[in-house]
C-alpha cells in the first residue's frame, strides 16, 4: 500500500477473512471511497484512521449465504457496531447490495449521511417502525437486484409513506434502472409516482428525468397507497 501515497479509492476483492485489522497507514489519509463486503471492510477498518472517507459500497460477503438472517450473525455485529461508531460521523453516501439488513440500524451514527442507494429486494423489511428516522437522508436511489430474481416487484414493495416514516426529509427517488418495470408493471409506477408526489418526494428515472406518466384518475388501491 505505500506504494500508492495518495491512494483515494480501494475495491477490496475476495480474500480470506482477517481477524485481525489492517494496520494503519499514511496511505489513507487519501482514501475517500471503499468498496467491499460489508464484513470485510467494517472488520479491517474499524480501527483505521480514514480521515477523507465519505463513500462506502458494501455487499455480502463471499462467506455469507445470501439467506443468512440477520440474527444469524450476531457474533460478528460487534464489527459493523465498531466501523459506524468510528467511520460514521464522515459518511456522506451509501450503496448497499443485499445488506441494508444488516446495517440498518447503525445509520444513526450517519449524521451527515445524504445519499443512500439499496436493492429494491433488499431485505429491509420496509414496514413503519419506530426504530428508523433519519431525517439527513435527502437523495434515495433504488437498484435493480444484482442477481436475477424471479419474483416480481409488486406495489408492496415500497410503499411512499414508509418512506417518509424512514426518511421524513427525502426530496429525491431515483430508479437506478427503467429495466426493473415491464410495461405490464406500469400500474406500480403510477402508484409510487403519485405517492412520492403527494409526499412532496420526486420520482426519477437513472438520467435524472423525472417520471413522467399518462394523468388517470387513481384508483381505490392507488389511493390506499398514498394515505
């Protein structure tokens, strides 16, 4: 690593899992983006000096079924715990594939977190709680499923006004790919775009565009999900 001085992004691969962590070097004070298995960087740089972060993209990990509860690794919560204690204060954008689960309830260490992206399967169990408010989230990006997936999006999916309980300040809701709507899945659209309206939240598609449909009158089920 000191041969890259002024080291900014690091994409860490697959490798076999470390109990203990990276011992700190000058290089990162540089480092402002990583990327990697949220076990694998929570565990390695909890402990790290990282002056300049301000974006992490983490996944499951390699050694994690993609399955795995979240109480299924309570033994190793402690690390995620130690990373967001440490890191969180700096935070300003989160991507999460397949483990927003997990992390969850750690964002409260995200003071100045702004941005946050995640799988639209991901399992968040996106029900209105009162564990979850995070009123400096300003900008969400949904994600189509990195792996194929045979269910369907449905309107259940995500609701807008469980996105206003989660994030009550949310001014944009961008759909990071059209591919995850069919055309037979317009009527979803339509639903979310006049529940993120109603909410004062703004529907876009990946080009920053916002979501333009044919103005029909709602119907008693579109309506349901706006109240």
């Amino acid at each position: 690593m000191s041969t890259f001085p002024f080291l900014e992004v690091l994409r860490l691969g697959h490798v076999p899992y470390l109990s203990a962590p990276f011992t700190p070097w000058t290089t990162t004070n540089h480092l402002h983006t990583l990327h990697g298995g949220m076990m694998l960087i929570c565990g390695q740089f909890r402990y790290v000096p990282l002056p300049a972060l301000s974006v992490i993209h983490l996944h499951l990990d390699p050694h994690l079924p993609a399955h795995f509860a979240p109480n299924g690794i309570l033994a190793l919560e402690p690390l995620v715990v130690d990373f967001f204690t440490a890191h969180g204060k700096a935070i300003k954008k989160i991507v999460s594939r397949g483990v927003l689960t997990f992390f969850m309830k750690f964002l409260g260490h995200c003071d100045n977190l702004h941005d946050l992206m995640f799988e639209i399967h991901d399992d968040l169990a996106l029900e209105p709680t009162d564990m979850l408010n995070l009123p400096q989230v300003k900008r969400i990006g949904i994600l189509p499923r990195a792996q194929h997936s045979a269910r369907p999006i449905v309107s259940d999916d995500i609701r807008p006004q469980w996105f206003r309980s989660y994030f009550p300040a949310v001014k944009v809701v961008r759909l990071m790919d059209k591919r995850m709507f069919r055309s037979e899945k317009e009527s979803i659209l339509r639903d979310w775009k006049n529940g993120m309206t109603h909410h004062g939240t703004r529907l876009e598609y990946p080009d920053g565009n916002e979501v333009s449909l044919a103005t029909t009158e709602p119907t008693n089920d579109q309506r349901r999900y706006v109240q």
